[in-house]
C-alpha cells in the first residue's frame, strides 16, 4: 500500500545511547511513527534511513514530502534550527584526563532506563568528572549537555562532599589508633614485609600472628617456632638499641682550667661537668705520665684540694656577681670553655678575668714559649670583651620586649624625636643615663630627662 496522505507533528526527544538528535512523529493510514535525526544526516538521508527500516512500501514522492515537511517544520522552530545544526556540525568536546587509576568513588545514575556509573578520579572536580561522563555515555550535543548539567552537577557535589567527610573520618580514626613503638622488617619468601610491636603488647604474641598470617601454622610447629624466633629476636635488638640511644650521656663541657707544673712545665688540668674533683685529678696523671709515680697519691691530694678550692672560690664568686645572665661557649685550643655573664659583671671586667683564667690554655694554643705578653692579654681582652658587650646587648633588648611597657617620652634628637622608653622595674635616672650615653647628648641633661619621666609618672 502507498501513502498518500501525511499528518506531521514535532515533538524533540533526546535519546540516550540511541544517538539520535531529535525525531519527527508523522502519521500514515492512522499508524504513529517516528522519523529519527542522526548526527550529520539531512532531511533526505533520515527519511531514507525511516523507509528502509520502517518496513512500510512508501513511494518516491511520498518520501519526498515527508522529508520536505520535514525541513518545514525544522525552520519554524528555532530549537530544532539549533539540533539540527549542532547534529550536523557537532562540537569537538574537551577530552578528558584518561582515568589510569581506579575511581575514588562512583555514583549510580539512571538515564532514559539505563543504569550508569558516574565515577570520580583523583584530582577530578565537578566539571571535569561530568565533561568524561558525557562523552562516554555520547551526549555531544550542547542542548542535551545543558539540560543534564544540573542535575549531574548536584550529584557530583554530594559525592564529593560525603567522600571528603568519609575520607575526613578516616583519617581522624587513623591518627587516634595506638602508634608503634617500633617496626622491624622481616624477609619472607624474598619479600621484606614490615612488623609492629606496640607498648605493652607481647612480642611473643605479635610474633605468631605475623608468622601465622605468612603461612606458619600450628601444624608444622617447627617452622612456626623457627619465624617466631626471628621475629621476636629482632623485636629485642631494635629495643635494646632504641634504649641505649635514649640514655646516651650528655657531652661534658669545661667548667674551668688550672694550671699546673709538671717537670718544670706547665700543663693545663680542665675540670668538665659530670666529673668528681678526685677523676679529674686522676685523668690529668694519667695524661701526664704520673700514674706509675711513687708520689702519685700525693698529686692526687694536691690537685683535688686545687679543684675544690677554686670551685668554692667560683661560687662565692657566683654570690658575690649575683644571678648569672648568659653563657658563652669560648672555643680554645679545640675545646669550648663555658663564659659564665653575671648581672653585676661588666664586659671589660669579666673578659679580663676570663683571659686570666685560661691564659694557660690559650698560649699553648700560640706558640710553645709560654712567656706572658701584655699585648697578648691586651686582645684576648678586647675579642672576648666585644662578645659579651653584643650578648648583654641582644639580652638585653630582649628582656625589654619580654617587659611591660609604663611609659614613652619623644626626645628632639638631630631634629628627630626619639622615644626614650621606661619598662617596668626600671628607674627613671637610669634610663636617662642610657638614653644620653646612648646618643652621645650632654650628660647635663640626665636630671632634666629623669624629672620628665618621674613627672610623667605621677599623672598615671
């Protein structure tokens, strides 16, 4: 039977994984049918592709105005200009970053009746994860991108947001479980595998476990006694060292130096820390070829009262300079000698009497003549001077920003107003003291300075 009459309507349907643009519902005899649109197909080509499937005897001019219907119907809509033209241009879409690794998290989504997987890559963010989905699933159409865009957009902001929550729980679950005192790494059949021993577990117990979880079981008792005695054996050596590297000693440091004269030179005996005034004279015979001496015990007496006697003479000395401020490590000879600063010392002062006390020392670190040169002493002095006037200088500002500030008076300095600044604990004259010295002004001023604070004081 030959068509004769037709009854054309346009209703644009988007067909997933069919590939068809849009199709046209057309009417023969009564019957429904639909003429699809495939990308890159003209009204001709669909209305062939439509008599030859449809299984209907159409005639050429039958099928002619279907596909001239066809193109009428395309030009009175503008959203079916717009299908048209994509189908028959379509875009190239943005390839999308190939996921080699397994997906961090796929969510189930149903399309037209199919079941899909919309999955999510490390490093993936909403539009990146949606731009692969479509292109998989061959929607290139701009239109029907568009209108699965919120949708898919909305499920891909749940999932991530559950995935970093999960991914969150995770790692907070991970952070609060017991930590291992230690791990000891085992061979088993030529992979190195890593085992944890936990404080208060029994090794003997985690041994087992690991040996049994590599194929030692109970019924070849033997071998499992065997892994279990590697296990455990390493468990004790890495906690026996773990021990010894705890209780390492401290390094000694020199507390002070005496010179003493041994075969009509002198030598120098340094007292460190940690030691007893009886090992240090000892270790000094010993250095000195004097332990196989018939008068070795009277050495012995001699240089440990020397000791005690100037260790009593540093502590009245410690009283008598008030609180020590800062120490300095003074490297002589190879070895650092502790400068101990005390709150009523002055750099000059405390220098010079360093420099007395190691002369011995640092001479032998010049020369072997040993001969006492006012020069000398002159720079030791100044080098050793310089350093604590830079340290009592750093301690200082640093005790002034660790104080509370009371007050702060501009000064005209060069035509500059400079804040002389009064923490708490200080007294107005000396700070007006510092404040002249400080920019060389004339020392008349100091009581002209100190009453503008005190009157400053007595308005707070």
């Amino acid at each position: 039977m030959l068509w004769k009459s037709i009854a054309l309507s346009l209703l644009p349907a988007f067909v997933v994984g069919q590939g068809a643009i849009f199709s046209v519902p057309i009417n023969l005899g009564g019957n429904p049918y639909e003429v699809s649109f495939l990308p890159g197909q003209n009204p001709t080509e669909a209305t062939s592709k439509f008599v030859e499937t449809s299984g209907l005897n159409i005639d050429a001019s039958v099928a002619g105005q279907i596909a001239q219907l066809t193109v009428d119907y395309i030009n009175k809509d503008p959203a079916l200009v717009d299908l048209y033209n994509t189908g028959m241009n379509p875009p190239k879409p943005e390839a999308p970053v190939e996921a080699k690794e397994a997906p961090l998290f796929v969510i189930p989504v149903q399309i037209s009746g199919q079941q899909l997987e919309f999955a999510f890559y490390d490093g993936d963010n909403g539009n990146s994860a949606i731009a692969r989905f479509l292109l998989q699933i061959g929607v290139t159409n701009k239109r029907d991108q568009e209108a699965l865009y919120p949708d898919l957009m909305g499920l891909a902001e749940d999932g991530i947001k559950n995935f970093n929550e999960g991914r969150a729980k995770a790692a907070a679950a991970e952070a609060a479980a017991p930590q291992p005192m230690f791990t000891v790494p085992i061979t088993v059949g030529g992979v190195v595998q890593e085992v944890a021993h936990f404080d208060g577990a029994s090794a003997d117990a985690e041994a087992q476990a690991f040996c049994e979880s590599n194929g030692f079981t109970v019924d070849a008792v033997d071998q499992l006694r065997q892994c279990m005695e590697v296990v455990v054996g390493q468990m004790q050596d890495t906690y026996a060292a773990m021990q010894q590297a705890a209780v390492t000693p401290e390094p000694k440091r020199a507390l002070f130096t005496l010179p003493v004269t041994v075969g009509g030179a002198e030598r120098t005996l340094t007292f460190f820390s940690g030691t007893t005034p009886r090992d240090s004279a000892a270790t000094f015979c010993n250095e000195n070829g004097l332990a196989t001496d018939p008068a070795l015990e009277q050495y012995l007496v001699a240089l440990e009262g020397a000791i005690v006697g100037r260790i009593d003479a540093l502590t009245a000395e410690s009283a008598a300079v008030g609180a020590a401020l800062f120490e300095i490590p003074v490297s002589i000879d190879g070895a650092d000698q502790m400068l101990v600063y005390h709150e009523n010392d002055t750099p000059q002062s405390r220098a010079t009497s360093f420099c007395d006390e190691h002369w011995g020392t640092i001479k032998a670190g010049l020369n072997a003549g040993g001969k006492r040169s006012d020069i000398e002493v002159a720079e030791c002095v100044t080098v050793i001077s310089d350093t604590i006037s830079n340290m009592a200088l750093k301690t200082s500002q640093q005790q002034a920003q660790d104080r509370k500030l009371i007050l702060s008076i501009p000064v005209l300095v060069d035509d500059q107003n400079i804040p002389m600044k009064l923490f708490e604990g200080e007294q107005p004259i000396a700070v007006a003291e510092a404040f002249i010295a400080q920019y060389s002004l004339n020392p008349m001023l100091v009581s002209v300075l100190a009453d503008a604070m005190s009157e400053e004081l007595q308005k707070l």
